[in-house]
C-alpha cells in the first residue's frame, strides 16, 4: 500500500480485493463444506481489511465489493437447501430421516445434538424461505401457516389476527384438510376474526391434492428454478444483510437499538431461553401465566394483546401484528409514518413491555391493567420526538396523543393516573442516540 501525503485512491486498495479473492479461488469455494464456508465468511473475510481498517477509513466502494463477495458465499449456502427439497440422493436420504421425520423445514429449530453443518444450514433458512413457495401435491410437507403455498404470502402474515391465536401451529395442509378445515383457536373469535375465517374459508375451497410430493418453486425467477443470482440481487437490494439498517440509523437511544437486534437474534433472556442454559425457574409469563417466549411475550400475551389492539384501533386497522417480521408489513398498510417513526413506535411498546416484566420479576410489582403497560410506551414516544426532525417528532407526539386517547376512553381515571407517575420514569430510561 502506498505510504505517502496523499489520501488514497480506490485503486490503492486493490490489493486487499485479491487478498479476499485469493481465500476464495474457484475451486475452493466449490468444495468447501457448509461450515468450512461459514468460517470462512466469519474468520477469514471478516478479519482481513481488521488491519487496514485501523488506520484508514475504506472508500465505499471497496467496502460494497468484499461485502460482494461475503454475500456471494452465503448465496450459495441456501443452494444447499433447494437441493434438500427438490433433489434425490444418498445424502438427501440421510438428512431426510434424521431432520424431517416430522415433514417441511419451516418449524425446524437448532437442537443441542444437531452436526456443525447442519447448525450452519439452519443459520440461513430464513432467508431460503424468503424466496421460496409450495406448489401442493400430498400436502404432508408444507407447513399451514408458515409456508407460502396459497400464493406467494404465507396464511400467517394473510391473517395475523388468526394466526396469532391458532392451536394448530406446526399443523400441515393435509393435517388440516383432513379435518375439513376445522380449526383450533385459543379463544372466541371477535366479529373481525369470524370475518377472517370466512375469507381463509373462500381461498381454501379451491384447495386439490394429489399423489405427488410437494414441491417447492422459487418465486425470485420466472422459470421457478433456485438461482444463486437472484437470491444475491435481492440481498443486495432489500435482504436481510441490509435490515437493521434502519435500526441502527433510527432516533432511539443506542442502548434500546442494541436491545432490539438481540430481540431479532432470540437473545435476550427471556425464560425459555434462560431454561436452555439450566435456569432451574417458573418459566410461565408474570402478565398471563403461559410459557413466556419472546414471540409470547411482545405480541400474543392477553396483556400484551390489549395494548396492540389499542394501538390498531387507534390507527383505524382491522388486524394486528403477531410477530416482528408482520409488524413492518403491518404498519406501512396502514399508516404513511416515516420507517424511523414505525421503528420508534414499535421500540417504545416493547421496551416498555420489557421494563414491566422486569419489574414485575424482581420487585414483585405486577401491573393491575395493560393501561400501565400503554401509558410506559406513550411516556417514551413523547420524550423522544425531541430528538426527531419535526415532521417525525409530531407524527409521534400525535400517535402518543391517540394511543392515551384512546386508553382513556376504556379506562379513564386509571390511565390518567398511571400516565403522570410514569411520565417522570421515561426521563431515566431516555438517553440521547449517540450521533443524532
């Protein structure tokens, strides 16, 4: 590298680029193993610019051409599970009877006897899924709810508000088909879901099955054919390596930016991942007394239930959110906020859910109505409009404002009670993003 007065030119860093192409010569990425590849991607490409990055900042467009080629791998591990559904052989066979017994690959979770590669594999089957679909033939392979087989959308971002309260996750189409579409919720359903269920009714009547084996297509490419290129051009447009950019440029405090990426990761320590690493505690939720998940706990407790439906009457929505992966869906359907506004909104209402557990694990101190849990998230909203340009900052004074309206109108001495005692306790918790 050149040593000299001189900012360096985007040429003088050509040699760190057939640095990394050296590590990845034809031949070697063609034969790697899936956790040879892994590593590669996480210890060699991530540690080779470390030096040079020390003392320079790299041009941008050095850095978009080794990202290029990071991604390029991780392309090529999601080939890995096309061939498991769409091909035959010795080692599909094998994988097969191991990991599948139970039929598709949407509910597979990591398991403490599972091999590295196979650990590896599951690290990137969500982004496997994204693009593919289900084209029915038995129908004893494809997940209900997860899999997108009744067109490209899954049933469950479809109809949130059922799947949200379904007892028949992990069932799969023939599971269901063969009990007439007889489905199990947790509770009655509200004259919104019964509006549902009638129009999941209407799709499924078209439903046909036949001898063959499901089939998955790959939605990316006209031909219905996997390709590495597809894949790799949508990671380079919208995918996953590119998702928490907004988190990380939204106006929140960096502490709660953090804490939400670890969410993403299913790493924070909720109680059944605390049960895991041998915590030996209740782990049944402190708001409703099911087993407390991260999914549970944010979206689909009573509790918590309450506080989305408040927030989806506000915004006029006829359905809510279950999950994180709907709510960006959800919420750019039915409202024109700004992606730092949505991000903001949905940071306040889960780390005021997360406070309240706490509290309520430690100190004993249970909430006596979600109100509580409304007002918390309110407190946040407001303090941190302050730090949003002022479009921004009025959107989420505004949705505050509506959200306290709203809580008020069920639950009117309460929720103006709560709402000043908790105001004072979002200053503590509200500490200005660093680089805003």
């Amino acid at each position: 590298m050149p040593v000299g007065p001189d900012r360096l030119l985007v040429s003088d860093w050509s040699m760190l680029e057939e640095k990394f192409l050296k590590r990845l010569d034809g031949w070697k990425s063609n034969t790697l193993s899936l956790g040879g590849r892994v590593t590669v991607i996480n210890s060699c490409l991530t540690s080779c610019p470390v030096y040079h990055m020390s003392m320079h900042l790299l041009p941008k467009t050095i850095i978009t051409k080794l990202d290029k080629i990071r991604r390029r791998l991780v392309c090529l591990l999601c080939k890995w599970w096309w061939k498991l559904e769409r091909e035959e052989g010795l080692w599909q066979t094998i994988v097969r009877n191991k990991y599948l017994r139970q039929g598709g690959i949407f509910y597979i979770k990591h398991k403490q006897v599972d091999s590295a590669s196979w650990h590896d594999l599951l690290k990137i089957k969500q982004l496997y899924l994204l693009g593919r679909c289900m084209v029915i033939g038995d129908g004893r392979r494809t997940d209900f709810w997860g899999d997108a087989w009744c067109g490209h959308t899954p049933l469950s971002q479809l109809f949130p508000s059922l799947h949200a309260i379904s007892n028949d996750l992990g069932c799969t189409v023939r599971e269901l088909a063969d009990r007439r579409w007889n489905f199990s919720f947790k509770r009655w359903l509200d004259e919104h879901n019964q509006r549902c269920l009638v129009e999941l009714g209407d799709k499924l009547m078209g439903v046909r099955f036949n001898q063959d084996r499901d089939k998955p297509v790959w939605k990316w490419e006209k031909s219905g054919k996997f390709s590495v290129k597809s894949i790799y051009t949508h990671l380079s447009s919208n995918g996953i390596d590119r998702s928490f950019k907004h988190l990380w440029k939204a106006k929140i405090p960096l502490k709660i930016k953090i804490w939400l990426w670890l969410i993403w990761h299913n790493a924070i320590a909720t109680k059944d991942n605390m049960k895991k690493r041998q915590w030996e505690g209740d782990t049944k939720c402190r708001f409703c007394h099911e087993k407390e998940t991260i999914g549970h706990l944010f979206f689909t407790c009573s509790a918590v239930a309450y506080v989305w439906g408040t927030v989806t009457n506000t915004l006029g929505a006829t359905t809510r959110p279950g999950c994180f992966s709907q709510y960006f869906w959800w919420i750019t359907q039915h409202s024109a906020f700004s992606r730092n506004v949505q991000i903001a909104g949905l940071a306040a209402i889960c780390w005021a859910i997360w406070k309240i557990r706490n509290r309520a694990c430690f100190e004993g101190k249970l909430i006596r109505s979600p109100v509580e849990l409304i007002c918390t998230a309110c407190s946040f909203l407001t303090h941190w409009a302050g730090i949003h340009n002022e479009t921004d900052g009025a959107m989420l004074r505004s949705g505050s404002a509506g959200l306290q309206e709203e809580a008020l109108r069920v639950h009117q001495v309460y929720a103006r009670n709560t709402r000043r005692r908790l105001e004072d306790d979002a200053h503590a918790d509200t500490v200005r993003p660093d680089g805003d």
